[in-house]
C-alpha cells in the first residue's frame, strides 16, 4: 500500500476560476489519482468559492511560491500574463508544469530553454479543439500551411479592447462578421481571452507567425467553433470542434477543462492513447 501511496502525484491549483475548479471537481470526485497540495489565486474570494463546489477535499490556500514547491505538477489556470512568473519558480524548484495560457509560453522561450536543460517538463493541453496528435504528426514530415477560423457568439467578446478600439460593439453585430484577419500572433495579442487555441496551434506546429487565424463573431450561434486547416507533405486535413461554452464562463470552451482533466490523469496513469 505504501508504495501505490507514493506514486499519486500532489498537482497546485493555480487560478481557481473555471478550468481550476473544473480540475479541483474532478480530484473531488476521485476521477484523477491526485491529491492537491495547494491553491493559489490573486482573488481569494475565486477560492473560497471552489470551496463550495467541493464535497469531500479541502485544498489549502497558499501564496504562489508556496503552492509550486509543494507540489509535484504546477498547473497554470492563470492569466497570459502571469506565465513567466510562474514558470521561473518551477524552475527554481525543479517542478513539472502544465500551462493553460499557452500564449503566455510563446513569450518565454528563454525559460524553455532553460527548462529543457534541467529536464523539466512543460506541458499544453489540446484545450478547446481535436487535431492536435494530427498537426504534431505531421510537422514530423513538414508543414507548408496552418490555418484557424474561429466563429463564436457575440457574448463570448465582452469587454475585449481590440473591438472596443475599432469601434465594434459586438452585441449590436446581426450578421455573420469577420472582425479578425491575419497571424496568430496578432491574435494572441487581440483577443488574449479568447484564441489561446491560435498560441496551442502556433507551439505544435509552424509558429505564431506562420498560423493564420480568421475570427468570426455569429449572433446565430450558441457553440463556440474552431476549424483547422493543415496542409503539408503528408497531405491535408481539416477538424472542426463544435464546443459548448463552459456553464460559468462563456469566453471558455468547456473541452478545455475536460482537455486538462484528461491530461493529469495520462502524466499519472499508466496507460497513454493516442500521440
């Protein structure tokens, strides 16, 4: 018994938001064999009402540093702009980390450099589309084009900066608009809160550079829509992932929670399908 003990793996819970509190739910539950070790928040009132969703664990709150070291696996539910200062202590403290703000990562690659040479591991999961195993296989072989069109509904906008600079009120949109056209690294940095999908895709395959990303506000739907068009020398292939918003935030996929959830338990379960 005491050494099926010692292979559960202690996660901290950075962000106790939407995606935190989806994987704080699951360990609840028993679904993931871990224990959490910590949470952390810069709003402790997003923690205190985890808290309440939960039924049988009561993670401790910690101040960040505290959360890394005492865990095993770090895992960023954060904002974009949180990601160095998190990766440089679980850096300093040799700690595995997953990352949700994959935008965040395409800005450090300094400290992923650094993270390679003291074998740390990095991980991203596919979030809120399929293809992901796909693109990573094909850019074995080589990748000429990747392209992302994003459609969701108007409320899924609010409060971005970028359409409030150009004068675009998304609630009064009543048609099908293309309010983005260009690169995936403009995207990131539009639409921070809404195309971590394009940063996913940019790090699996051709850069953010390269990524073209189109985005589509839709008043007709109520799903938020990613397509995905991979050409290469294998070939070409095309994914659209159809995905709910989630219940508490409508800016968030639902898969993307359940995408995370699914990660933890590959890193600690024995049995890996699929690339």
């Amino acid at each position: 018994m005491e050494n099926i003990k010692n292979k559960i793996k202690k996660i901290g819970i950075i962000g106790c938001g939407n995606i935190g509190t989806e994987i704080a739910r699951a360990v609840d539950k028993g679904n993931i064999n871990v224990e959490i070790s910590g949470c952390y928040d810069i709003s402790k009132q997003k923690y205190e009402q985890m808290l309440k969703k939960l039924k049988n664990i009561r993670p401790e709150f910690m101040q960040l540093e505290d959360v890394i070291k005492s865990c095993d696996l770090a895992i960023e539910c954060a904002t974009k702009e949180a990601v160095r200062n998190i990766f440089e202590i679980a850096i300093k403290y040799y700690r595995d980390i997953i990352f949700l703000s994959a935008g965040g990562v395409l800005d450090c690659q300094d400290l992923i450099e650094e993270a390679k040479t003291k074998m740390i591991n990095i991980y991203i999961p596919s979030g809120a589309v399929v293809g992901i195993d796909g693109l990573d296989a094909a850019k074995y072989l080589g990748i000429k084009q990747v392209t992302l069109i994003t459609r969701k509904p108007p409320e899924a906008f609010k409060g971005n900066k970028y359409l409030q600079q150009k004068n675009i009120d998304p609630n009064k949109i009543n048609v099908e608009t293309v309010v983005f056209d260009g690169t995936a690294k403009e995207a990131i940095n539009d639409f921070p809160a809404n195309i971590n999908v394009a940063a996913t895709l940019s790090i699996a395959g051709i850069g953010p550079e390269k990524t073209k990303v189109k985005i589509i506000i839709d008043p007709f739907i109520k799903t938020n829509i990613h397509e995905i068009i991979v050409e290469g020398d294998f070939g070409r292939f095309r994914t659209i992932t159809e995905n709910l918003p989630s219940p508490e935030n409508p800016k968030t996929s639902y898969l993307t929670s359940l995408s995370t959830i699914v990660l933890i338990k590959k890193i600690v379960e024995p049995i890996h399908i699929g690339t």
